[in-house]
C-alpha cells in the first residue's frame, strides 16, 4: 500500500543500486497491509488503487497515549490530513525509516540517512489559516472536555436568562432544552487565535445557528452598563474547521430539525432515519430583539471588543 508514495520519493532520492533494496521492503509492507485493505484494486503495475487511512478514533487515541501509532504490521497513514506533517504521519516515517535501516546492505551505502527519508516525505505542508497548537502541548483530552462541558453550561444559562425575560416568546425553546445535551456539541482544539471547533457531518445549520447565537448571548450577559465585561473568564473565541469530529456516530432521538436534511435523508442510507428514532422538529426561533442582540456580538472576541451599536444590525 505504500507503492505509489516510495515510487515517488525514489525518483528523487534512491539511485538504480538501491532500488532491488527498496522493492523488497514494498513487497514485504505490502503483503502486511493487505490485511488492512480486504477491497483494495491493483493496477497492472501494482499500485495500490484503494488504501484504507487510520480512523479519527486512532488518531485521538493517539494523542492522549492510548495508542501505539502505525507499525510494520500495521502500516497505515492518516490520509485526511492530505500531506499536512501530522503526528500519525510523523511516527509512520519514523517505522519506514527504521525499517530501511534493518535491512541488509544499508550500510554499504551511506548516502541515504534517516533523516534523508523523514525529508523526502516531509513536503511542504498546507498552511492553515489558524495554526493548531502542538499535539505535545497540555491541551489533554481532559482539557478539551471541560472547555466543551464550559461552553455547555453558559448556552443553557442564557436560555434561563432570556426565558425569564420573555417568557411566552422563549416557551418553545425552554422545551426544546431536554433535547440540548453536551453530545450535540462540536468538539474543540487548542490554536494560536482560541479554538478550532470541529465539523458534526449531522448537524443541521438551524441547530449550528441557534447554539452560536447561544454563545453571542452569553457575551451580552457579560456587558454591563458601563460599556465593560464583567470579571470573570472570558470564552475563547470559537473558529470553524472543517475538521471532521472524532465522534463517528450521530445522537438518536433528536428532533428531526437538529439533523442535516441531506444527510439524514442519504438514499446511500435508507434505514438511517428510522434507526435514529428521529422525533417532531422543535421551535429554536428567537424572538427577534433577542436575535438583534445576540448578532450585535458577533464580532465580539476579546475583552477589547466593542459590540455593534443598537440599531445597527
């Protein structure tokens, strides 16, 4: 499974005395992998046409220490991240390298190092927009949680907060909070700017909305009427990702309206709705001086952020 990706470093880096060298390691590799790739298609020169990636489970597991990351036996890579120099990759060039150097005449022929290896796979890497904070740092599996149990609490606060204020007009989503649990929650990463929030493929755009509202109002609830916030710790600001969430599986019984239409209704998955034991669409319509106030946040990011005037939005 590793052939397209060696043929290419070859081509640069091994020269004609090495390369019966090489295709006996690929031969080895392969012939482990295919035990990781029961559906795979070869093509006539054997290059392998299907490869199966490590799972975003693996990956996680991988950063809280709970897995070993890819061996000889199982040698796989994390394909999403599309060349990006992640950790899985890392430790995967850290195995090939390792591997070349057991082999019988390395020695003979100096001119290819470990680190030769680890650079000719280590292209350039698509820069992100905002830079993640190194998987080594202490941002834990712990941390994430709490600052996702955080942002939890302060969105069903400010549901109590608007629901004693209007009363009738938030009558429909006070019900609906049964059904707001930490499990429709995206997950979160440490980066220089806050957080990356990931991608949930199930949620609907209605339910997204409505939450980032949620945490606008809490920053409302924090501006006195000094023009100032109150003590306190201030809400990292929250940047999308389209980094797919860890969580592979969506929460059943929701109500039909928090589920993404076109993936609740794949033709690819006629059962889903069904199994999902989906329940009646529920209301998550603000009242509309709540909305003005809530987009009067938007922008707001830091303790030095000024909200938008009333009126202007």
């Amino acid at each position: 499974m590793l052939s397209t990706l060696v043929e290419d470093m070859l081509s640069t880096l091994v020269e004609d005395m090495l390369s019966t060298l090489v295709e006996d390691m690929l031969s080895t590799l392969a012939s482990r992998a295919s035990n990781y790739v029961p559906d795979c298609t070869r093509t006539s020169q054997g290059s392998t046409a299907a490869l199966q990636s490590v799972t975003p489970g693996e990956l996680l597991d991988l950063a809280n220490g709970t897995h070993n990351g890819p061996s000889e036996e199982d040698f796989r890579l994390d394909l999403p991240s599309e060349g990006v120099w992640s950790s899985w990759n890392q430790a995967a060039t850290d195995v090939f390298a390792a591997y070349i150097l057991k082999q019988e005449g390395y020695k003979k022929d100096a001119r290819i190092s470990t680190r030769t290896l680890k650079n000719s796979y280590d292209k350039p890497p698509k820069t992100p927009h905002f830079k993640r904070k190194s998987t080594h740092s202490k941002d834990t599996g712990d941390r994430r949680n709490q600052r996702v149990r955080r942002t939890f609490e302060r969105r069903m606060n400010v549901i109590d907060i608007f629901y004693d204020r209007y009363g009738h007009d938030m009558a429909g989503i006070n019900d609906a909070k049964k059904y707001l649990t930490r499990d429709i929650m995206s997950g979160e990463e440490s980066c220089d700017e806050g957080v990356l929030t990931t991608n949930l493929p199930w949620r609907s755009r209605e339910l997204g909305d409505f939450l980032h509202h949620c945490s606008n109002l809490h920053l409302a609830v924090k501006y006195n009427k000094y023009s100032q916030y109150t003590n306190g710790a201030f809400p990292l600001r929250r940047i999308p990702s389209d980094k797919l969430d860890r969580r592979e599986e969506a929460p059943h019984g929701l109500p039909t309206n928090f589920y993404d239409q076109a993936w609740l209704n794949d033709p690819r998955q006629p059962t889903r709705r069904v199994s999902l034991r989906t329940r009646p669409s529920v209301d998550l319509t603000l009242p509309a001086e709540v909305l003005s106030l809530a987009e009067r946040f938007e922008n707001v990011h830091t303790r030095t952020d000024i909200p938008k005037p009333a009126g202007a939005v």
